[in-house]
C-alpha cells in the first residue's frame, strides 16, 4: 500500500492493526499515526523480527487491505 494511501486511511486502519497485531499498544497505534515505517519498527520491537520479517508481514497484510 503507498504510503500516502496508508497515513490518509490510518484512523479507519487502526481497528484492523490491532485485530492483526494485538501486541501493539494504543499508545503505539498513536506513535505510528499512518506511517508505515514505524508500524515496521514497532513490529520489529513488539514481535522480535528482523526488518526484512517485519516488512514481509506488513507487505502481506497490506496488499489485503488496499
């Protein structure tokens, strides 16, 4: 998903971030705010990935959601 498309969607998006990756805070949904590469950085430290993994997960999960 472009970037642009994912921090305009973000406020509808954010139900589905936490269904998908429940160990994301509300406090790290609201430090994300859209961008994606914070949701890969906050997945590389909530879930332990490396980036490459972390990237993977979002690319997957995102082209579900374009």
């Amino acid at each position: 998903m472009d970037s642009n498309v994912f921090k305009g969607k973000w406020k509808q998006m954010k139900g589905e971030v936490k269904s998908r990756w429940g160990k994301l805070t509300d406090d790290d949904l609201d430090v994300i705010d859209g961008e994606r590469e914070k949701l890969i950085g906050k997945l590389q430290e909530r879930y332990g990935h490396n980036k490459e993994t972390a990237e993977k997960e979002y690319h997957d999960w995102s082209h579900k959601h374009v």
